[in-house]
C-alpha cells in the first residue's frame, strides 16, 4: 500500500487498508491489480479524476488539427496564372497547413489526363524546397489531385 504522500506503508491487509483509508477521508485505489501482491493507493479520487481531466483538457487545446487547404486548377490554365497559384500553394504550406490542388476536367478534357498530371508534377517540382508530395496524382472522378505537405524539420 502507498500513502497519499507516496511514501510506501508496505503489505497491509484489506480490512486494515480500508479502515486506513475511512480514517484519514481518503479513498482506496487499486493501481497494480497483477502486480503480486496488488499494490493499492490511498488519494482522493474525485480530486484525482479532475486534475485528469483538466490535464487532458489542456492537452486538447495545445493540439492543432491540420487543415487542409484546396486549390482548383483546370487543364487549360496559363502558365502565369499556374505561377500565382503556386505562390499561393508556397505561403499555405509556409503557414503549416496542407494543400489539395485538384485539376477539374470540364467535357473531352478527360480525355487527355496526362495534361493534368504533367500540370501537377510541375507544381510539386515547383515547390520540392518547401513541400513535399503526401500522395501522388490520382483521378477521383472527373478531377484529379495531389496533396502536398510541408517537409518535416
């Protein structure tokens, strides 16, 4: 058994443990159940879930869910319109966030897929010293995308 100060108070039957605890208002709690013999700790449980519980709270509000950005292309977009999207890629990633940059094909454009491919291999080729490429061009439906992340430091 350990005390509240988790000073050790040694093996100590049930009966006696319990009445340890009534006495000093704590509650008995069994933390090492295969341990043998179990190891059993005197705290107050109320207290200690709460501080559990505000402990994890705070560990919530310190995480950042990634979000993922999209940029929309098409397979006719000029090059100097494809530039400016890449310089917009370039700050999302540099602000930690992820990006989606999906190629709509419009009609016969589904045709010729390699023109969108080609498209988005540039992008990432564009970006290699910033963002890396998290999944490569794949269709999905009538478009195709590729997702790029930011490189692990």
């Amino acid at each position: 058994m350990i005390d509240e100060s988790g000073k050790q108070m040694g093996i100590i039957p049930l009966g006696e443990a319990l009445r340890v605890a009534r006495s000093r208002d704590l509650d008995l709690v069994e933390v090492a159940p295969n341990a043998s013999p179990p190891v059993c700790r005197l705290l107050d449980y109320g207290k200690y879930v709460y501080e559990r519980e505000k402990r994890e709270r705070k560990a919530r509000r310190s995480q950042r869910a990634m979000e993922v950005k999209e940029i929309r292309l098409r397979p006719k977009t000029d090059d100097r319109d494809v530039e400016i999207k890449t310089k917009r890629i370039r700050q999302f990633i540099g602000d930690g966030f992820k990006v989606k940059v999906r190629i709509r094909f419009r009609g016969r454009e589904i045709s010729y897929p390699e023109i969108g491919r080609g498209l988005l291999e540039r992008i990432a080729a564009d970006l290699e010293d910033v963002a890396a490429v998290e999944q490569t061009p794949r269709m999905d439906g009538s478009s195709m995308l590729i997702i790029l992340g930011p490189l692990s430091k």
